[in-house]
C-alpha cells in the first residue's frame, strides 16, 4: 500500500474505534522533516474511556499497551505496530485529559512527569505542543498558540533546575568522585536548559531528541563526553554552569 492511501485507511481505522473522535500525525511526518525510514506516528484523541482490546482486535502485528501502560499522566499508553515495511507508533490521548493541560498551559502551569526514554521528565504542556504541530487527520482539535504564561514559567523553572542538575553534578564529581552520577546530571541539566531556552522562545519541544542541538547547546553537550578525565569533566560542568 502507498503512503497516500495509507494514511487514510489507518486514519479511518482508529477513529471509528469506540470512544475516539479524532486522530492526528505527528512527529517528524507531520512537521516534513522525514525521511523514508521514518516511523508513522498518529495520536487517537479519546472522550469518555478507551478500550485497547479494540484494538488489540485488529490483529496487527505489535505490542497494544493498556491505558496508562507506558507510565500514566500524559503520556499514557499507545501502541508500537509493525504494517508492512512501516513502524507506525498509536498514541493514546485523553481529551478531556489534554485539555485540562492546555488549561494550566495558558496560566503558566504544568508538571514535569517521570517517563522511561526522558532524561528530564515530559513536560504537560507537551500534549498541546502535540496540538499546535500535530496534523489532524479526522475529527476536530484545537490549535493553540505558545501561552506567554507558559513561556515566562517554563523558561523560569527548567533554567533554575538546569543550574540545580549543573550543581550537583560539579558536588558528585569534586566531593565523592562520583563520575556517573556526575555526567548523568550535567546531561539533565544540559536538556533542563536546552528546554528553558526553547521555551523562551515559544518553540514548542515534544521530546528529548536533538533538543541540545535546537537550542544550541550543542558544543556544551560535547564537551561533557568529550572528557576523558574526572577533571576534564569537572571543568566542562563548570563551563557548562557558568554560561546558564
């Protein structure tokens, strides 16, 4: 099957799941930066509850986690599915869920979540960065702007844990000789400011990946894994914590 009659067979197959009313691509396919290895990442947008044994029932090859299955809060639970040469990832999306997020957003509040696969802890306000990049495929969904609020918050709260992690870090190293917890932490607080940055910004962030590099923190991420000493290291943190 072509992309271009993929889409919309996929797309009518999740929203006429029980309890779905839209579906949106997101990730690189939505934003064009793709390329033809690229996985298919679609977000089902629920009201009410949402069985996965629905879609479970389907019988595509894959793993169907349960709701809250990949950890609860906003991320909570999707599908990682193999259709023909594609990988395509289903993300489950509770709207009322989501919306009680883009509500705090706009204030200037949020969570930051402990999830697998993030260093720093997702953000909520991810789930409407997810609303204003994402395409909708069927169904309505709001498409909000970067909240001022948010802005001045997150910019304020992910510089000062930057500093924290940074901190830290510099401890471990110089009081214990502790070189993992220290490159751990000057890892987070790199990502910690790469966030602050990108939120002064308003440039919405919905993972990790490349995050140094888009907020131009690359050189000091390489610093930290250029050392090949403890006080290499040492010094590196300090750069690092010096010009945040």
């Amino acid at each position: 099957m072509e992309d271009a009659e993929f889409v919309p067979w996929l797309t009518n197959e999740l929203v006429t799941l029980p309890g779905v009313v839209a579906v949106a691509l997101g990730g690189s396919r939505a934003l064009g930066a793709h390329h033809a290895a690229s996985d298919w990442d679609f977000a089902i947008y629920y009201e009410g509850a949402f069985d996965p044994e629905r879609l479970r029932q389907k019988c595509w090859d894959g793993e169907v986690s349960d709701v809250g299955g990949w950890g609860g809060g906003v991320m909570n639970g999707g599908a990682w599915l193999a259709m023909e040469a594609r990988r395509v990832d289903v993300h489950y999306r509770d709207l009322d869920d989501v919306l009680f997020w883009c509500a705090e957003a706009e204030v200037g509040r949020f969570q930051k979540q402990l999830l697998s696969f993030y260093v720093a802890g997702i953000p909520t306000y991810t789930v409407m960065g997810e609303l204003a990049l994402n395409r909708v495929l069927a169904g309505n969904l709001p498409n909000p702007e970067y909240p001022d609020a948010l802005a001045s918050a997150a910019t304020s709260r992910w510089s000062a844990d930057a500093r924290a992690s940074l901190e830290y870090a510099h401890a471990a190293l110089t009081q214990r000789e502790d070189v993992l917890t220290a490159l751990a932490n000057a890892s987070r607080g790199i990502i910690e400011a790469a966030h602050g940055r990108l939120a002064h910004e308003k440039t919405w962030a919905l993972n990790e990946k490349g995050i140094a590099d888009a907020a131009d923190l690359a050189d000091l991420a390489a610093s930290l894994f250029a050392a090949t000493a403890p006080l290499e290291l040492g010094a590196a943190i300090r750069r690092a914590a010096d010009s945040l």
